[in-house]
C-alpha cells in the first residue's frame, strides 16, 4: 500500500511539473510574439529611412503617413505619396489595395492616415533609382476629412480700404483732368 501511495504522489508531482513547464513555455511564446509584434509593427519616420536608407534597403518596414495629392494610376498598380509631417515618400501599391482611401490631402481635405508595410528601395531599379517603398499591404489608421475653409474678415476689410482707396485715386485723377 505505501508502494502505491509514493508512486501515486510521484505522479502528481511529474503531472505538476508537465503543467508548470507547458504554462511556462506558453507564456514565453505570448510573451514573444508579443515582443516581435511590437518591434516589427513599430512605423518609421521619413527621417530615419532617409538617412538610414542603406540599412533599411530591401528591407519591410511599416511607414505611416496622411495620403496627400492624386492618387496615380498606372494599370494594376498605382503611386501614393504618404506625409508623415516632416517628409513625404512615394508609396508603389496594388490598386486592389486602394478600395479604402477616401480622401486625398489637399487646401480643401485632409487625407486618410493610413499604414503602408512593404519593401523599402533607396534605389529603386524598377523606378528609375527613386527611392521608394513597395506596400504589401496598406491600413487605414484614421479617416480624412474635408476642411471648412473660415472666412477672413481681416482680408475683407482690408480689401474693402483698398478698394476705397482705389476709387479716391481715380475721381481725384478724373477731378484733376477737368
């Protein structure tokens, strides 16, 4: 009967410790993933792909920037330039990826943010040897808007003495001629 019982509580020991490590071992991977997620996912800045442009050629980065201008269409593929408030770096996209774009930032709307992730050329040899990035894949991280534009009375009213003045030169010219 002892012989069962320490063979019983060996068991329960082994089974704890197969729990302990395959928990432990779970947690590790979470932890991981979640680790590489935030490394890898992490946007860079116009700046720091400039002038780290040979680290970071041929390589996948994540660029985030407000969609400004046209969007250029060339058959299946198209060219978006994305400002991220410093600089703005040419995009090369499917056009398939594109359904989600609504505005273009312009002096009348502000662009869709959106997250391109693809391949970064300093060089690009398809393109000429511009720098640029090949998106694989493109987020939307927040909509654009159209910008009301305000009135400016400061404008008006200085119009207005101009316009005053101009009249007074010329009936005093006029005047003067007489």
């Amino acid at each position: 009967m002892n012989k069962l019982k320490i063979q019983s509580s060996k068991l329960k020991v082994k089974t704890q410790i197969v729990k302990f490590l395959v928990l432990s071992f779970s947690f590790a991977l979470c932890t991981l993933h979640f680790a590489l997620y935030t490394v890898f996912a992490q946007s860079i800045s116009s700046t720091e792909l400039i002038n780290n442009a040979k680290q970071y050629d041929g390589k996948i980065v994540n660029y985030t920037g407000e969609v400004i201008g046209d969007i250029m269409k060339r058959a299946q593929f198209a060219w978006i330039n994305l400002n991220d408030g410093d600089r703005a770096l040419g995009v090369w996209v499917a056009r398939s990826l594109l359904k989600d774009i609504s505005y273009e930032g312009s002096y009348k709307s502000r662009g869709d943010e959106v997250e391109a992730e693809g391949v970064f050329h300093r060089a690009c040899p398809e393109h000429g040897g511009d720098l640029d990035i090949h998106a694989q894949g493109i987020r939307k991280v927040s909509s654009g808007r159209i910008v009301a534009e305000r009135f400016n009375f400061a404008k008006r009213n200085l119009a207005i003495i101009l316009f005053g003045v101009l009249i007074s030169i010329w009936i005093l010219s006029l005047l003067k001629r007489k």
